[in-house]
C-alpha cells in the first residue's frame, strides 16, 4: 500500500492487544533514551524482539502523525482587497488546508498574517510554496516559523 492509500483508525488504548501495547512502550523506551537497544527495552516489557519488529512501524502516537507534515507561515500583506483570499487560493490549489490562521488588524497598511498548513498532500515542496507565495501581489515579506 503506498502513502495515500493507507488508511488510520483512532483506537481507544485500553481495546488494543497486549503485544501493540508493548510495542508502544519500546518505542517509548527508546525515544526517551531510557534504553539503548531494542534488545535492552524489549526485554524490559516482556515483548519479543519479533513482535516489536512486526509491530513498531504501523504504531504511532496520534499527535505525532498529526504534527508531521504541518508548516507554520508568517507572511506580510499589504492591506488590499483580495490579498488575503490569493493567499488562501494558493493555498487550495496546492493541495494544501489551512489549519489555523491570525491576521491582526492592518497598520501603516500592512497586515501580519499566520498560518499554520497541512502540507499532508501540497503538491511542491514547503520552500517552492514560500518561493510562489512571495509572489502573489500583494504578499510583502513571508517566512516559514517552524515545522511540525
């Protein structure tokens, strides 16, 4: 199955069979550098190292496959009719979803804008969307702030 086509359930822990429990609690292990080898924090939970291998790349913690492929923009817009709306656009035709936007009200007739973008399925890269987003009429200055 490739990327696209895979599909996510949101699970309650408390359904989930023991060895994926486990398995989490490896990954756990491992990520917080409480162990050094698979070995050392399969043993630990009383898990196979196979089951742990079977397991461990199908197993996420939910904010974590939500924070992944998120951007963060600021950018500066002169206060136009419109300008706001090319953004969005863009935005749209790019396969991206805007996730949160703040806009403060304009001064000197520029407004700051931030955005935070699903870029899950943007069809170019995060700094080719800056590149065309400083483009737009209208767009001063833009700048990512950070990625999730």
């Amino acid at each position: 199955m490739t990327k696209r086509e895979e599909k996510f359930y949101l699970i309650r822990s408390d359904i989930l069979p023991e060895s994926i429990v486990k398995t989490i609690e490896v990954k756990k292990l491992l990520e917080s550098g409480e162990v050094d080898t698979v070995n050392e924090a399969v043993e630990r939970v009383g898990i196979s190292r196979s089951a742990f291998y079977k397991y461990k790349d199908g197993i996420f913690p939910f904010n974590a496959m939500m924070s992944e492929e998120i951007m963060t923009i600021t950018f500066s817009l002169e206060h136009r009719s419109g300008t706001l709306s090319k953004v969005l656009q863009l935005v749209a035709d790019q396969g991206g979803n805007v996730l949160t936007i703040n806009q403060t009200i304009p001064l000197q007739g520029v407004a700051n804008v931030s955005m935070s973008v699903d870029m899950a399925h943007l069809k170019i890269s995060g700094t080719e969307f800056l590149d065309v987003l400083q483009e737009l009429p209208g767009v001063r200055r833009a700048m990512i702030v950070g990625r999730g």
